[in-house]
C-alpha cells in the first residue's frame, strides 16, 4: 500500500539524511541522490521537505523525472502552498526551441566573460575604493567621491547573489557559492535568507499572496505607517495615497 504524506509530515524529512521532496503529487526519498547531484548539494538541498514541483521544472529538462522514478516513496495528500497546472504543450514548445536555438547557435546561456569582467572587476572596487576611502578620510571630498564609488561597486553585490543564487553562471556550484558569499562580504546580507526568499518562494509562487514574500513590505514600515505599505505590490493590498507616488 501506497504511503500517504501530509505537507506538515514532508516538513519534517529537511536534513540530508531523511530528505524527502515531492513532486507533482509524488513524494520521494532522495536522500541517498543528494551527493550526486549534477547541480551540487546546495541546489538540491534548497528543496528539501518541501514541494519541490516548480523549482524542479525551472532548473531541469523535462525528460529528468525518470531519474525520480527509482526514488519514490508515497504519495502526497495536499500541498502547503499552490500547485499550478501541468506544463502546456505551449510552454514545452517554446522551452524546446530556445534550447535547440541555443544549441544550433552554438551559445551557452550560462557563459559570459564580458560579464566575468564586469563581477571582478566591481568586487576588486569594492575593496579598492573602500581602502582608499579610509586612506583619505581626512580629506573629505576626495573621501566621499570614493564612498560613492564603493556604493556603486557594492551594488553588483546584488547581481551576484541573485545570478549565483539562481544557478545562472557557469555550470561549477562552487563558483555560483562564491558568488552568493561575496554578496555577504560586501553587502553585509545573507545569501541563505536569499536563497529562500528570492529563489525559492519569490520566483515559484511570483505574485501569489501568502506565498511570494517579496510583494510583502509592511513588515519593514507597519509602524512607521500605521498598518500601511510603503509599496503596494499587490492588487489586494490596501491602498493609501502615496502609493500614488511609489514609482518615483
């Protein structure tokens, strides 16, 4: 007989010696494929106890399930957050025809050393700058024009988790680790907190209230607003007059 899991029972397999996922209603143990993964074991650890159903078909090519086939375990009864409908033939085309694009084009979309350049040579201004900065701080316009070539710098922090953190560049994960722990270093945030709010919940359930945590800002200004937003990322959020302005 066919185990049943609840969402809240697949919760609990989350370490890499139980690790559980489901996928389109299937639950599966893959504890024992972690090691292996092609993707490396912080990619596939990202998923664990969880449905994994559109982070999986995000990152794969569609004839990867039967790799699962082998690893299967139970059924799934409900799942915490929505599940969307199966891919349309719509969407199959068009995924086959931008690889066999690609492919005939002879272009790998995760290679691009124009970019490369551009991430070192922004980190290596980071450090540069900041030095600088500190160098002079007794001279003050000299300083602040090097504090703001450290900030501009800095933001490339951001592209660099958020290329890392979604697999984007190269194929080695250890490149797309460093990435996401240079965004620590000079951003001062946290790639894990990243990982699964951006990656994970963000761009599987965009846009879906309760489930995307990015359309959600009144946790940062409730009290400065009294219950408010400073955004209005979504249709049912409350609207207050100076969301007429949040595009400036």
């Amino acid at each position: 007989m066919t185990r049943k899991y609840t969402w809240q029972e697949l919760r609990q397999h989350n370490k890499e010696e139980n690790a559980h996922v489901a996928y389109r209603g299937k639950v599966y143990d893959i504890h024992e494929f972690i090691s292996n993964h092609p993707g490396g074991k912080e990619a596939i650890s990202l998923g664990i106890g969880n449905d994994i159903t559109h982070l999986f078909e995000s990152y794969h090519s569609m004839d990867i399930t039967r790799v699962l086939d082998k690893y299967c375990v139970g059924d799934l009864e409900k799942s915490e957050f929505p599940t969307f409908p199966e891919m349309s033939l719509f969407y199959k085309t068009l995924r086959t025809r931008v690889k066999a694009y690609f492919e005939s084009a002879n272009i790998d979309p995760k290679v691009d050393r124009l970019l490369y350049v551009c991430y070192t040579l922004a980190m290596i201004g980071v450090f540069l700058f900041h030095f600088l900065m500190v160098y002079f701080w007794a001279n003050l316009p000299l300083a602040s024009i090097l504090a703001v070539a450290t900030g501009f710098c800095t933001l490339f922090g951001i592209y660099l988790v958020h290329d890392g953190g979604h697999f984007a560049v190269t194929h080695k994960p250890w490149v797309w680790k460093l990435m996401e722990v240079m965004y620590d270093v000079t951003v001062g945030g946290s790639y894990l907190l990243w990982r699964y709010r951006h990656t994970f919940a963000h761009h599987v359930y965009t846009n879906v209230e309760d489930a995307d945590p990015e359309i959600n800002t009144s946790y940062v200004y409730k009290d400065l607003l009294k219950g408010g937003t400073w955004l209005r990322l979504h249709e049912r959020k409350k609207w207050y007059i100076h969301h007429t302005i949040q595009h400036i």
